[in-house]
C-alpha cells in the first residue's frame, strides 16, 4: 500500500501545483509544455521502451491521447483555479463513470445493478459537489459548472483510450504510453509557439523549472500506480478503490486546510456521495 499512498500524493501535489501557478504568475501553458519534456526522458529511463514499425496502426488512437492529454492539462489548471482543488479532483475520480457506461454500451459488459447503483450515486455525488453561493463561484458565474464537466468528461475519454491502449497485445503499455507522451509535448508546443507568435507570453526559466517538477511528480503519479498494481495484482480492485478515495479525502483536507476553501453542506455530502460511489463500483 506504500505505492498507493505515493501515488495518491503525486497526485494531488499536481493539483497544489496548478493551484499555486495563479498565485506565483507561472504561465501554466509553459509549466504543462515542459512538464511533458521531464516524464518523456523518466520514462525511457526507466521504462526504455521499443519502437518498432507496428505501432503505426494504432496512431489514431495515439493521436487522439496525445492531443487530449495536454489539452485537459489545460482545464484542470483553470478548474483548480475557479471551483478549487476539491470539486476538481472529485469531478476527475468519478470519470470512472464514463469508461463503466463505454465497457457496457461498447464492449458488452455486463450492467448490474450494483454498477447502476454506483452510477447514479456517482452523478448525483457530481451536481452536489458544483459550487453553490460560494464567492469563488460567483465569480465564476455559471462557467463553474463547465470546468467540473469538462474534467470529468475528458478524464472519462482519457480512461476509455488507455483502456483501449492497454487491449493492445503488439505493443507494451509504457511504449504506448512513450508514444503518446511524445505526440502530447509536440501538441502543448505547437500551442506554446502560437502564444509566443502572438506575443502572449514568453520564455522564461521559472516557467520551465515548475514545468520540469511539475514533470516528474506527474510521472511519479504513474510509476507508482504501475508498481501499487504490480505489488497487489491479485487485488486490483483494492488498489482502484484506495487509489480513487485517497485522492478525494486527502484533496479534501489540502483545500480546506491548506487552501482555505469554503464547502457548503451540499458539496460535502457530494464528496461523501463519491466516496459510496467508488465503494460500490469498486466492490461490483
């Protein structure tokens, strides 16, 4: 369970750090471009994948990882910043929702009832969890609600491709994930460029040494996840459920502690809500 604590950490130190990035003027942009240059050279440390010719039928599926992973980097920086730390990684635990629905609708699984219980309680658990009267919400306007949305639907669409990924039986998972780390820093560039083009933004070392820390937390999230799974691999679903509720609970008393971020009795029953959600899908 050592694996799953350091992960969970990783994880939510993401979210500090983007949360920080107002604060500190860091051009999140930059910080996210640089942050992919750090896990490309950790994982071929580490990971040394193979490149070979047949990995080129599954571009498609590289392609659209690649574009969407950057991109939602993006959202979540602006979601931490208008809805909090706390609505923002609840909305990204309960995208789990998102690849259920796709292995029931795309892959004919099954739909239990206890699955169906989890999905409703998990959206449910998401309309409590969206910012209401809370000064930073008002500020917000009615946008809140489309960054928590927006994290959740693209963390669902993020899982349903690494599922597919991981379906892949020519291909090891860490060379696709090398790839499409690749297609994802060549993406956030060409994004950095047309900033720089328009005179929005430039280079500036602070930016790129958030972006490499950034970087190896980020990666860190995912060796210790890949290891908790390796460590526990008769218990999957153990390390899924620790994994997804550590996340919120400890996201949770960084953003009331430490962020001084207002829940009203709502959110917090959402934030419990999700808790029940991923027990019980988990435990289906």
């Amino acid at each position: 369970m050592v694996y799953v604590f350091l992960s969970i950490c990783c994880s939510v130190i993401v979210s500090i750090l983007l949360k920080l990035a107002k604060r500190y003027h860091i051009d999140v942009l930059q910080a996210v471009t640089w942050n992919y240059s750090t896990a490309i050279l950790l994982t071929w440390l580490i990971f040394k994948p193979q490149l070979h010719q047949q990995q080129s039928v599954h571009s498609y599926t590289y392609l659209s990882a690649g574009i969407l992973l950057p991109v939602l980097f993006l959202i979540i920086a602006v979601c931490v910043r208008v809805t909090g730390i706390v609505r923002t990684d609840v909305a990204q635990r309960l995208s789990l929702l998102i690849p259920i629905l796709a292995a029931f609708l795309l892959f004919e699984e099954v739909l239990t009832p206890y699955k169906i219980a989890g999905i409703a309680l998990g959206f449910v658990a998401i309309v409590c969890c969206i910012p209401q009267q809370s000064p930073v919400a008002m500020k917000a306007g009615k946008a809140s609600w489309l960054y928590l949305l927006l994290v959740f639907a693209g963390f669902g669409v993020i899982d349903v491709l690494f599922k597919q990924i991981a379906l892949f039986t020519d291909v090891p998972y860490t060379t696709s994930l090398f790839i499409i780390l690749i297609l994802a820093f060549i993406t956030s560039l060409i994004f950095l460029a047309v900033h720089i083009y328009r005179k929005k933004t430039r280079f500036s070392w602070p930016h790129i040494l958030i972006g490499w820390v950034l970087g190896a937390v980020n990666f860190g999230n995912i060796l210790f996840y890949i290891k908790a799974h390796k460590a526990l691999a008769k218990a999957p679903s153990t390390v899924f459920a620790a994994m997804n509720i550590g996340v919120i609970v400890l996201a949770t008393l960084v953003g009331i502690i430490g962020f001084k971020e207002k829940l009203s009795l709502v959110n917090k029953i959402g934030i419990g809500l999700a808790v029940v959600a991923i027990v019980v899908i988990t435990n289906s």
